[in-house]
C-alpha cells in the first residue's frame, strides 16, 4: 500500500494541457500549495502538512514527471520547463477553486514556486523556498571543486539517452545516495519512507532527468529574460537554507534580495531535507511568511 498523509484525501487534478496531477488535500482555511523536490514525493511534506492543515487548506501536489502525477514524454524543452510546470499548479488549483494562494516549494519544487511567481504574480500571494537559489544563479555559483556537490545537475543536463540509462542501471544507488549525503538526521527518512523515494524515482528516471536537463537550458533561458528585464517577485517571500553561501563562497541572501524585495532570509542548522528534519521550524516559517 501506498504511503499517504494521514487525514489527507487523494485526487488526479488537470494541470496544464493534458496532464493530470496527484494531489493530497487537507484541512480548511486559506490555501497553502506545499511542492516536495528531489528525490522525493509529496510526502515529504508530511509533518508539516499536518500541522498546517489546522488553520489552512493544503494542497500536496506530486510534481509532474514524480510520484502519481502523468510522466509525459520531453517531446521539446517546454515540457518539463519550470514555466511550464508552475502553469501545472495554477491549473490545479484554479480546478478546486483557488484563484490565488501561497505556495511553498522545496529544492525542484521551489524551482517551480520560483517560476510561478515570477509567471503569476496575481496568482501567488506568498512564497517560501526551502534550500535553492535561482536556477541561473545555481550555475553561476557551482565554480571550481566545490561544483562537485552539485555534480547530478552536469550529468542530467547531458543530452538525451546517456544520463537515463546510467541512472536506470544503477537506481536505488544513485537516488539513495541523495538522502544519505544530503539529510544531517537520517533517521528523518524512516526505512519505509525512504523505500518509497527509491521506488517513485526508479520509475521516473527519464521525466526527473527531462526536469534537470530543463535547468541546464530553457530554464536558464526563461530566467535571464526576467533578469534583464527588471522582473522581481511582487510577493513576501520567506527563504530558508542551509549556509550554502559560506560552503559556495557566495552571498546568498543578496543574490535572493536581487530577486525578492520583501525578503526574510534564514539560514537553518537542518540538511537539505529540512521538512522532515526540522518540521517545527520550517512550519513556524511559514506561518511568520503567511502573516506578513
């Protein structure tokens, strides 16, 4: 049986075209679109649903191309281009009624967020990132040995047909691999929750990569002409991260404010996985961000 959130109820909603998403949905009150990153599902947003799910309604979608959302083929580079994968999300929740709501997003999902910001800004009326940056950022700032964390997002932008079937050969090793390096508390990620990470990701290995390979490209592409025109989120938005800027040798909250005027930047002493590690805190986070 599949693992849910508890108290959630589950539905394919239409995204954009003519893909379908799985959601889970909770609670009552304004509406809170959590997005889970890589290489999870949306249940990792599972402490942190719950708790929020209190005072709001939360919608806990799987990206398109991960978890029980349609996996379409890249037929172009639009298919799995954030711009295209926010477009998802509005779709989704204009079909339950919501013509504006807050979104938070993690590591892809916060790719995402990012997007539908920048895409939607009448649509989206808070947003929180959890542990990115900008993807034209991301690969300003991946320079030299220190890149060689980030060493997954060279080898999915490699074109199509190497990258798939290396990661295909060896699944579980390479997404496992993720969540052992990356979590500061692997307990965090109990055996079972984590069997169904490796489980989702092995039978999504062409679309995750078809995501990364968006980032290394038309992504990059839809970020600059926002750059070069002045385009910033008109929204509050709340980062929280690890200190990748001192690791990196960046300024992270600066690169953020270029993007964000109305900022709250904070740094967290959790690993990447910081929904499942520090749930607490990154609720509290968002709650300080929806009440600005």
């Amino acid at each position: 049986m599949a693992l849910m959130i508890p108290g959630f109820t589950y539905t394919l909603l239409p995204g954009s075209g003519s893909v379908s998403l799985s959601a889970a949905i909770g609670g009552s009150g304004s509406p809170v679109v959590l997005l889970h990153g890589f290489p999870q599902t949306h249940l990792m947003w599972r402490h942190v649903a719950e708790q929020l799910a209190g005072e709001h309604t939360v919608v806990c979608p799987d990206l398109r191309g991960y978890g029980a959302s349609d996996k379409p083929e890249a037929a172009d580079e639009e298919v799995y281009s954030k711009r295209t994968m926010a477009a998802d999300i509005v779709s989704l929740m204009a079909g339950l009624g919501h013509e504006q709501f807050a979104l938070v997003g993690h590591d892809r999902g916060a790719l995402v967020g990012f997007r539908a910001g920048l895409d939607h800004p009448e649509t989206i009326t808070h947003l929180g990132i959890l542990d990115v940056v900008p993807t034209l950022d991301m690969w300003n700032v991946l320079q030299g040995v220190s890149a060689a964390v980030g060493y997954h997002l060279f080898l999915m932008a490699q074109p199509t047909g190497l990258p798939e079937r290396m990661i295909a050969n060896s699944a579980d090793a390479f997404f496992g691999s993720f969540l052992d390096a990356w979590a500061e508390d692997p307990d965090a990620i109990p055996e079972q929750v984590r069997a169904e990470y490796l489980r989702a990701s092995a039978a999504a290995v062409d679309s995750i990569v078809a995501d990364y390979r968006a980032s290394a490209d038309i992504d990059v592409a839809h970020d600059r002409a926002d750059l070069d025109a002045g385009s910033q989120l008109a929204m509050p938005v709340t980062v929280v991260q690890q200190d990748w800027g001192a690791q990196l040798g960046y300024d992270a909250a600066q690169v953020w404010r270029a993007w964000a005027p109305d900022l709250d930047h904070r740094l967290t002493k959790a690993g990447h996985f910081m929904a499942e590690e520090a749930p607490e805190e990154v609720t509290a986070a968002i709650r300080d961000l929806l009440a600005r």
